[in-house]
C-alpha cells in the first residue's frame, strides 16, 4: 500500500537562483545538497511545515535522458511559462500574498474567492507556475 | 470573479503582521522578545499576539524560535555548540539544547555528529542520496 508521496521535481534553470527562490523567497527549508559533478547539484527543499515532502530542484541540462535538442526545448517551455506545478496551502492567504510581494514574488493572480477556497497564482524564478491557496 | 483582495478591507493589517515577521526573520540573532516585535507592528501586545497567530498558525515567541533552531541546524555543521547557541540569539546552552532537543529530537551534540557523518558520506558516494529514478534520468548513475 502506497502511504504518501516523499519526493517531487521542480524542473529550474539556474539551480542557484532556484534554490535563492525557494529557501529566501518562499521560506522553505533546504533539506539537500549533494554535488553531483561541475555543473549539477541534487538539492532538495520543504515547506517548513512538511518536512517529510522534498522537493527537487531539477536543473535542465544535457545528460541522460535530456539530449541536447530535448533540454534545450524544456529549458524553452520552462521559461515560457508552460507548466504549472502544484498548489502551496497556507493559514492565511491574504499574510502569504503580502509577504511574498514584499519579498520580490511576481503574482499572477491576486487573491481570490473560488469554490475550493481562496487563490492566488505565482511564478518562480524559472516561470513554473503554482496555486496558493487558503482552504 | 473580483479579486479577494477588493473586498477584503483589512489589507493595511496584513502589511503590519507581514512586516512583524521579517522584522523577526531579520533579528532572529538579536535580542528581541514580544515588546520588540509588537511595537514594530504598532500593535498593542494582546491584539498583536492574536493577529500573528491567525495569521501564521503560531505565536510569534515559537515562529522565533523555531528560526532560531533552522538556523541552528545550518550553523551545527562547522561550528561548535556554544557559538551556535550565541549566534542565533538564545541566552543560555541548556535552554538551547532543551528547545533544539523538542524540535528535532535529536540534542545539538547528536544533530552535529550526524550533520557531519552525512557531509563524509556525501564526499565519499553522492549518489547514496539521491533515488534513482533521478539519478537515471540525468544519467548520473552511469
């Protein structure tokens, strides 16, 4: 039986700026750091309240299964802002949003009352876009 | 649908608590309590404590410590306990050691000795960390 999901990427383009973003920014906790060679490091990071889930900051780079022509078209559609992510809960929306404004966050949708709760949308410092949401 | 936000009057408040929090992410290392973080948000006490709770799902006295302990755990990897304790702005070792011991389970000593077998065994075989569905894809394992 499957209990709950320990691990998800982020797919990012500068894992540096990314991992800025996500501990500076957005407050989460970097739980790894692990270099993996000149260019690559396996960096993972929690919200502060749920440790048991890492995300992964993926870099998009040459290698594996990304051959040159495939990372090159990610890194494109990354940046385009094609992929959205997943949804961050919070206590209080309106505290996130006016936190994470002042803080440099480019919002793409102010707080807003739908029928799952209240929502705003953001994007990262890759163009991955997420949900905030007060339930 | 109209933004939440026109219709929510109480916007300039939210500022204030926001602004209460950096102040602590910014002085967590310094010594500053409730009357401190308060006054920045030009709140009285009691309506200041109750706003940041609602906001934020916990008192500003444990959000401060519970900076102060993240940072804590950073610090632990290289530098010893008693400049750690100093450094993020507790007063004393043993109050350090019990609320670093309540939140990680594990006592700085403990939590340092095992920061610094996990840095060997990084050095040593990175990939030990990472699942390998990832490693695959990127072709680290090969």
């Amino acid at each position: 039986m499957i209990t709950h999901l320990s691990h998800a990427s982020i797919y990012v383009l500068d894992q540096a700026r990314a991992i800025d973003f996500y501990v500076n920014k957005l407050g989460f906790i970097e739980r790894m750091k692990v270099p993996l060679g000149p260019d690559a490091f396996w960096i993972t990071v929690s919200p502060p309240d749920q440790p048991d889930l890492e995300i992964t900051l993926m870099p998009i780079q040459e290698g594996g299964m990304f051959q040159a022509d495939v990372a090159k078209k990610f890194r494109e559609l990354v940046q385009k802002g094609t992929f959205g992510f997943g949804v961050f809960e919070c206590k209080d929306i309106y505290a996130t949003y006016q936190e994470l404004k002042s803080k440099g966050v480019e919002f793409t949708k102010e707080p807003t009352k739908e029928f799952y709760g209240i929502e705003a949308m953001f994007k990262d410092d890759s163009g991955n876009w997420f949900s905030l949401k007060q339930s | 649908m109209k933004p939440a936000s026109d219709i929510h009057p109480k916007m300039y408040r939210y500022r204030r608590i926001v602004e209460a929090k950096l102040f602590i992410d910014a002085h967590y290392a310094d010594k500053i309590d409730l009357d401190n973080i308060s006054n920045q948000a030009a709140f009285s006490k009691y309506h200041f404590l109750r706003l940041f709770k609602s906001a934020f799902g916990k008192s500003p006295h444990k959000y401060l410590t519970e900076v102060r302990i993240q940072h804590a755990q950073k610090l632990l990897k290289s530098h010893p306990i008693a400049n750690v304790c100093y450094a993020v702005g507790f007063e004393s070792i043993p109050s350090f050691t019990k609320l670093f011991k309540a939140h990680t389970g594990l006592s700085p000593k403990a939590f340092s000795k095992r920061l610094q077998a996990q840095d060997q065994q990084q050095q040593a075989a990175p990939l030990t960390f990472v699942p390998h569905c990832f490693a695959k894809s990127y072709g680290w394992d090969e």
